[in-house]
C-alpha cells in the first residue's frame, strides 16, 4: 500500500460532486492500492451539506479513505494537494450571457491559481471542471506561475465518452472495440468530435458512418448532448460528468492503454497550427503521469474548419479575461 495522497475537490458540495467523492474513495481514480485523504471546499453556506456528505463518506467505511477534511478557505483546502479537481463554480443563471459567466467565474479560478500557487505540494495536477472549463484554467495557469503547463489541464473527456457512445449505438459495436477518437478544441457547443481517425475494432469508423450522418447527427449529438441532459433530467450532467473526471485523472496519472489515446484540454504548444496561450482539447497520450499530445494526423479541409471555429472560440474568451492573465 502506498503512503496517502492528499485530492483537493472543490464545490464538493455540488452534484458533480456527489458522485466524484464516492469514486475516488472506492479507489477508482488513483487504484486500488493508493489511500487518498480528501480536502473538501465550498463556500460557507453549503457548509451543512459538506457535513452531510462527509458522514456519508465515512459511513460507507471506504478501506482507502485515510481522511475527509471540510474548508471553506481555499488556501487551507489546496495545503498539500497533489491533485486538484476544480469542479466549484457559479451556474449560469436566467438571462445570463457566456460572457457574464466568464467573467463571475473568472474570480473563483483566481482565486484557485493563487491558493494552488501558495500551498499546494510542487508536482500537484489539476483538472478545471468548472465552466467555461479551458479558459478558467487558462486563468488558473495564469495565477500560478509556479505550476508548470504540464500540470494544469481541463476537461473534454465527458465529450470524448459521449462521443465514444454516440458512434458505438451507431455502429452496433461495443464502447471498448473504440479507438483513437478525437474531441478538438473548447468544453462548448463548438467542440468538433472527429472520426478521422477512428477505429471500431479494426474497421476505420469512416466507413461505418457516413459523412451525412457525421455532420447531421454525430456531431450535433456530441455538442448538444449536455442541453438534452438538463431537458430530460432536469438538471445537468453529474454522474456522467464524474465518471469523466475519474477517467481523465486516472489515464493521465496511470497512463492510457497501449495504441489508443483520450481527448484532454491541454495549454496549446501550436500543435497541429492551434495558436500558443489557450486551452484547447487535443488527442493525448499519457505514461509516467506525463501527457503528451499525439502529433502527425492528417487534418482534412473539413476538420480544419472545425477545428478553427473552435479555437476562435477560445481566443474571444481569453480576450474576455486579458486583464486577469500575466
Ligand atoms: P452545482 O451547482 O451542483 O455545484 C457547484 C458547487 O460549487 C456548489 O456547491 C457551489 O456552492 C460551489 N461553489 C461556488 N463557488 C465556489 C467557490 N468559490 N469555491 C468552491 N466552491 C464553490 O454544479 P455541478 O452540477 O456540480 O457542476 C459544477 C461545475 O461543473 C459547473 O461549472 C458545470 O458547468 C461544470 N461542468 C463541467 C463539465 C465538463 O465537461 N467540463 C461537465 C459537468 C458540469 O456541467
């Protein structure tokens, strides 16, 4: 068994959280032979349900959940994290723009860099959860200057399973025959799921899926997933977006299987032309808790467009929130 690590989750309060919490002490994250001691933050008004949820933990007497602590001050939260999940944000409220939500939010993730900057162990990894996730951790970056770049990253891989489901209920083939599918670009309606280089089993997913069905339906279905989770369910996407999380941290810390990759938000290094400075979500491969973005696919005129629009996307935002960046 290994010694403890210290999983910094914020608004642990909230409903992603809910079901993230009991994943990652049942050792679904991090394996099954690694403790992990949770720092749970929110603000102070939810302090009762944050009580509430850590008699829950507790209860289910996880065998590797070496401790629950409760904050709602950031820099006692991040002390010693060596992983960050920065799922605490502000909901879009009614008649609110994406740029009103930009610019609440953008405080929050400010205020998250510096504490993660202050206190938070040297080789720490974060994943911004929180919307508008690739610019919040653009802001994070920003506010950190101690992190380095291949620390900090935010989160596609809810888009990259969707997509994974959308193209096996297509193909009649199971999720797990699915291989080297691609989400570019922004956690937004403009983010572009490419089948370019798709495998279902050893069948290139091209000539599974035609370029009509592609466009009319795979893609809208991707981007639009999230609105028909809230119109069916009420409420948006948690135990999906948990499960993300959990897939996410666990690929980059434990590495992803050999000859496949996973969609991951990574500060743009201009691979494939992405301009430098934005978060953007690329195909990654990771070992030795490093990730690495998979260079050298072709890049169709069609993929290019889409790729482009979303990028735009994030240069606008990243202009929103100039003054907050160094
Ligand atoms: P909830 O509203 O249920 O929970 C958010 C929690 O954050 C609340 O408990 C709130 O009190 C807390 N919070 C607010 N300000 C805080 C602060 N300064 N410090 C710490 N905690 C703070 O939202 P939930 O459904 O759990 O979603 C959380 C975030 O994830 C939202 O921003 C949402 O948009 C985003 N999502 C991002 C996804 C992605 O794929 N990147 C998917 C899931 C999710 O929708």
């Amino acid at each position: 068994m290994n010694d403890p690590v210290r999983v910094t989750v914020t608004g642990a309060a909230g409903q992603v959280a809910y079901s993230l919490l009991f994943s990652i002490a049942s050792g679904d994250m991090l394996g099954d032979d690694q403790p992990v001691i949770l720092q749970l933050l929110d603000i102070p008004e939810t302090f009762s349900v944050l009580e509430g949820v850590s008699m829950e933990l507790e209860d289910a007497a996880y065998p590797l959940l070496a401790g629950v602590t409760l904050h709602d001050d950031a820099e006692r939260a991040f002390a010693g994290a060596d992983y960050a999940l920065l799922v605490g944000a502000k909901p879009r409220g009614p008649g609110m723009e994406r740029k009103d939500l930009l610019e609440d939010n953008a405080a929050i993730f400010v205020a998250n860099g510096q504490a993660l900057e202050a206190v938070a162990s040297h080789d720490v990894r974060v994943v911004v959860v929180g919307n508008p996730a690739n610019t919040n951790a653009l802001i994070v970056l920003g506010n950190a200057p101690r992190l380095a770049a291949h620390q900090v990253t935010a989160m596609t891989r809810l888009d990259h399973n969707r997509a994974l489901a959308q193209l096996a209920r297509h193909t009649g083939e199971a999720v797990a025959r699915i291989r080297r599918l691609t989400v570019w670009g922004n956690h937004s309606a403009t983010l572009y799921p490419d089948l370019s280089h798709a495998l279902v089993g050893d069948r290139a997913a091209v000539e599974l899926a035609s370029p009509e069905w592609r466009t009319a339906q795979f893609e809208p279905a991707v981007q639009q997933r999230g609105a028909a989770v809230i119109k069916a369910r009420g409420k948006s996407s948690a135990g999906s977006a948990a499960q993300a999380i959990v897939d996410h941290m666990r690929d980059w810390v434990l590495g992803t299987p050999p000859d496949e990759w996973v969609s991951m938000s990574v500060l743009s290094d201009g691979s494939y032309g992405i301009a430098e400075g934005i978060f953007y979500s690329f195909p990654c491969r990771c070992a030795n808790g490093r990730f690495e973005i998979v260079q050298g696919l072709s890049i169709d005129e069609m993929s290019r467009q889409r790729m482009t629009a979303t990028e735009q996307e994030l240069l606008d935002e990243r202009s929103v929130v100039a003054h907050l960046l160094p």
